[in-house]
C-alpha cells in the first residue's frame, strides 16, 4: 500500500510554534515560560518477526525488562497503524528511565531487513544504550555470538572537542536492526550517566537516525515539534568509519531532546552520499520499521500546510480509548526521510 505523500505540519493546539531561536535555547526541563509541542520522547519501537526470540536477546543479552505484553487488532489500530487485518503483539521493554517496545505483527507479515543494509542508508535506525564499561560490555557481547556491525570498540580521537574520548560499538539484534553501546568519559553526555551505577547496560541515551538534509529536519524536529538542540558535532576520521562500517565516513550530528526521555540523533552524511532512500511504500510490518513515540503537550490536532514534507501513515487521529496499548488517542506519520513518528496520548 503506497500513502500519498502530503505537506504536513502536526500543531499541537494550543502550544504556539516555536521560533528557531527560542527552541534551539530551551533547557531539557522545558521550564523557561516556553511550552513544547513535545513534553517527551515517550518510547522507541521496531517490528520484530519473531517475539519470543526477540525476548530473549532483548532481556537475556541487554538486561532490559519486559513491562507489558498484549495483543491487538481491530479498525482503531489498523487506522493508527495503516495496516489493514492486523494483529500485533506489542511488548514493553524498560532499561533504566527509558523504553522501548517490540512489535510482532502476525498478520500480515511484512518484508525482512535488507541483507546488506549500511550504515548510511536513510532506513538506519539504532538506540544507543548507555553502558557502565565498554571493554566488559563488548566481551559480554561476544560471548553472546552477537553480530558485528563495527569492526570492534572505537574511540573517538581528543582532537574531536565535542566527541572526543566517547567509545561505542555498533551491533546488530536477530532481526537485523543496528543498535550501540555507547560510554561517556567524565563532562561528556547527560550528567546522570555520570552517576555511579552497578548496572553494566544503564538506559537509552537516544535513537539515532540517518537523514538527508539536516537543515529540513530540523524544520519539522525544532521549529514544528519544539524539540531543543542539545549538541552538534562533525565527525570523521578511521574511529568514525570504522563504527559505521563505511568508508571515508564523514557526518553531521545533531542531537535533539524533549523535556524527557531519549534524544534523536539525526546522521546527515556528507560523505559518501550514496546511501539509499527509504522505500516508498513501506509499512509498519515491515521488519525495517522503527517508530518514536512522543507524548504532545495538549491534545493532538493535525492540519495539512505548506513547509514540512512528509507522509501521513494514519488517515487521522485514532481514538483507541486507553486500550491494551494504554494509549487514548494515536497519530502516525513519517518526517522527510521516511522515518516514523507517533504522536500519542496515555
């Protein structure tokens, strides 16, 4: 099923826009007189083919903790997804302060991850965990057999100001899906994971997500949903290819918060722009589905103007009565480069 493309700008009434100067400047509480659009990044979620053997590695491997288990069907959720006959298996997933929730649709089934998905393609998608040690975490991983996406830890060289001394490692889950772990040095990341902790996997720090243009998603992430920046960063060199696994990898990298919850990364590659765009017409069952889900500041009210290009994925607003899924009202679309947004109240 191929969904129109649309001009789409989601106010959330009565939240007035907010201007570049004052998102770009506005503190992760959101507590300087100017209200967002968005008050939290709520959740992380992608589409998994098998539940069960995505339970395992999630909670057997990476520690988080399953918090909710349901399934669901019926139109509500077929129009907040735009996927006719579903039925899904959704289940919560905690790690820390953050979430991530796992989606298994069993009908209708949808397409696997690309086998030579990189880096660079604009469906990329990770969350980034935050990880007490790297050296432990890695070896924790490699006894796990799970699959490389990095050659191995990198870290990232001192002459990078804004990088310097982080050390990640890219990898992948059953699926196919890229995830990070990721360990700030000492003044570098959100202060809370500078607190001493006994947990090797801590939490989320953010998603990231391959884009285009930087300057266009920040129309929608800023200047549209009031999203803060939070830190920018150019990054290249061997560390950086070698994470990424693409050669002569340069990026931009803006990070983005809302008042709670895990940031969005955005990755505009500068070099090499070869990565491919996300397919027209995909779906939510398909396996390279991620989503973010946002909670808005008052009630969701979409409306269709001129200035931010995306495409709907729900016709409009799905009234799902604090379901299974313990939300009341949902509404999906995708940003510029095709990435998934759900804007949803509890």
């Amino acid at each position: 099923m191929r969904f129109r493309r649309v001009w789409l700008l989601l106010l959330l009434l009565p939240v007035p826009a907010v201007p570049r100067h004052v998102a770009a400047e506005t503190p992760a509480s959101g507590d300087c007189g100017t209200a967002l659009a968005v008050q939290a990044v709520s959740a992380v979620g992608v589409t998994v083919a098998d539940m069960d053997r995505a339970l395992a590695f999630y909670t057997g491997v990476l520690e988080f903790e399953k918090t909710s288990d349901i399934e669901v069907s019926g139109d509500d959720y077929e129009r907040l997804l735009g996927v006719f006959g579903l039925r899904v298996r959704i289940v919560g997933l905690a790690l820390g302060e953050e979430s991530m929730e796992l989606l298994h649709f069993l009908a209708p089934r949808g397409r696997p991850v690309p086998a030579d998905s990189r880096g660079n393609d604009e469906w990329f998608q990770h969350v980034a965990i935050i990880v007490s040690d790297m050296d432990r975490a890695y070896e924790h991983l490699r006894r796990h057999k799970v699959e490389h996406a990095s050659s191995g830890p990198q870290t990232l060289p001192q002459w990078n100001q804004k990088a310097g001394g982080i050390r990640a490692f890219y990898f992948r889950d059953p699926d196919g899906h890229f995830l990070e772990i990721l360990w700030f040095p000492p003044g570098k990341g959100d202060p809370k994971w500078q607190r001493s902790s006994d947990r090797l996997f801590r939490g989320i720090d953010h998603t990231a997500i391959v884009v285009k243009n930087t300057d266009a998603s920040l129309r929608l992430y800023r200047d549209a949903l009031g999203m803060r920046v939070a830190g920018e960063s150019e990054n290249f060199g061997t560390e950086q290819e070698h994470l990424n696994n693409v050669f002569g990898a340069r990026l931009r990298i803006t990070t983005l918060r809302a008042g709670s919850g895990p940031g969005i990364e955005l990755l505009e590659y500068l070099a090499p722009r070869d990565g491919r765009a996300v397919p027209g017409d995909t779906r939510c069952n398909d396996l390279w589905h991620w989503h973010v889900r946002l909670r808005p500041v008052t009630a969701i009210s979409p409306m269709i103007a001129p200035g931010h290009e995306g495409r709907a994925v729900s016709p409009g607003v799905a009234e799902l009565g604090g379901g299974g899924w313990n939300l009341s009202r949902g509404l999906m679309f995708r940003d510029p480069d095709g990435h998934a947004l759900m804007l949803a109240e509890p």
